[in-house]
C-alpha cells in the first residue's frame, strides 16, 4: 500500500516568481485511474500548522464524486495522507465518474 513516504515533492522555490508564492506538490497516480494531489505552501489548508492539503484526481480533472470527500482535504498529518491515499488507491476503477459537486 502507498505511503506518504512513497510521495515524491517537488522543489518548493522551482518555477517560483517570488519567494511568498513558494508550494511544494507531489501527484500519485493509481492503475484505477484516479489519483492523488498533495500540497504544502502557504495558501493550502493547514500549512501554517505544518499540515498537507489533499485533491482527489480522476483522469486529470478533480474530482468532488469519488466518496472519500466532496472539495479538498486540509489539515492532514503524514499518517492522514497516508490513510487518503490508500483509500483512492483501493476505489474502483471506473470511467464515467463525474467531476462536478453534487448540487
């Protein structure tokens, strides 16, 4: 199973215009499809605790209609990425999920 430790971050300060705008990203993608977008700057949920912000991604698009959540997930330690990535690692795969939040 896929870890926070199994994430790859990019260079915070790569492709960065000024130093306040600086994010560091990381994307794991699955064989089902979906993936996971995982931040930390200074504009994600939680960063000014240390936490990471999480998306939930099916083929490039976010995607608010997986069943794990409905918008990002802010606030995670490692251990609650962790959890986050197992769980869009064992959705099933599919190819008609729509993206849009439910209404």
């Amino acid at each position: 199973m896929t870890t926070f430790f199994d994430l790859q971050f990019s260079n915070p300060l790569e492709n960065c215009e000024n130093k306040i705008s600086w994010t560091m990203r990381a994307r794991m993608t699955f064989k089902n499809g979906y993936a996971a977008s995982v931040i930390f700057g200074p504009f994600s949920h939680g960063a000014d605790e240390g936490k990471f912000e999480m998306a939930v991604i099916h083929y490039d698009k976010l995607c608010y209609a997986s069943g794990i959540t409905d918008d990002v997930i802010g606030y995670l330690d490692p251990d609650g990425v962790t959890e986050i990535l197992q769980q869009i690692e064992a959705l099933p795969e599919r190819k008609d999920c729509p993206h849009e939040r439910a209404k």
